[in-house]
C-alpha cells in the first residue's frame, strides 16, 4: 500500500499521525517527533534524499524543535487558576484565617479536605471535625492544611 506513495508524503502523513497521538498521550514530547517527521517531508519535496539521510534529518529536526520550543511553547497550554490566593501573601502567612470543612476531618487520616480561597485542600487536625464546620488553618506540611475547630 505505502509502497505506491512517494516517501516525502509518506513522511508527511506519519507526522501527522504522530502529532495527533498527542491528544491521546499527552506530555507535549510527540509533537515534536511528529513536526520533525513533516518537515522531513516537506524537504523531500525539494531535495531528494536516501534512506539513511532521511533518518539522521528526522532524529536532528525532531529533538532540535525538541529542545529549541518545548519549554517554550508548554507555556501556551498550561491550565490556569482563577482566584488562586488572592491576597498574594505565602501560604504560610495564612495561619489564623477561616476555611470550611468539605469531608469529615479524622485525626491523623488523609482523608479530611478543607475549601480555603476556593481551592480543595488536603487537611488533619488534633480532634474530628465534621463536614460544613468552620476551622482556622494553624500551620501548612506541604501541601496539607493543620487545622482546628
């Protein structure tokens, strides 16, 4: 089948086959395999090359695009927090505000939870607290709240 195709469009289709895996294998990696495959097609189109050229263009197109534009552009698709710590201060500056209980708070259980500006957050306390309780945040151990009633 693949045989009747011309190998620079060949390039070109595996690249996009690559590049679509992205959606499905996320890590933003693929997708500069994938540009690195195209582009050795579209140079094929102009400059005709053997098997073993071809192969040393994909491997240096794709981790030099790798290394030149990944830190760059994943900054376009990070996620993004609305409303995260609005007064700006550090986290541990926050000992002695307020936040609500969302799941029952067991004594040296990870299963409590805490809503604190909006945000779900890991939470442990010295006695049980029950959901929908209002608790003062004391301290923070990474990412848990040490709270009391």
């Amino acid at each position: 089948m693949l045989e009747n195709i011309p190998p620079q469009y060949v390039w070109i289709i595996v690249g996009l086959a690559i590049m679509s895996m992205e959606l499905f294998l996320p890590g933003f990696i693929l997708l500069f395999f994938g540009l690195g495959a195209v582009l050795t097609g579209l140079l094929m189109i102009f400059v005709p090359l053997g098997v073993n050229a071809q192969l040393v263009l994909f491997a240096v197109l794709s981790i030099g695009t790798l290394v030149s534009f990944r830190r760059y552009a994943q900054g376009y698709f990070t996620g993004r927090i609305s409303n995260a710590n609005p007064s700006g201060a550090a986290m541990e500056l926050h000992a002695g505000e307020t936040a609500v209980v969302t799941e029952d708070i067991v004594p040296n259980s990870p299963r409590g939870k805490v809503e604190f500006h909006g945000t779900a957050w890991n939470a442990d306390a010295d006695v049980e607290i029950k959901k929908g309780a209002k608790v003062t945040i004391i301290e923070r151990h990474d990412l848990t709240l040490k709270v009391k009633p």
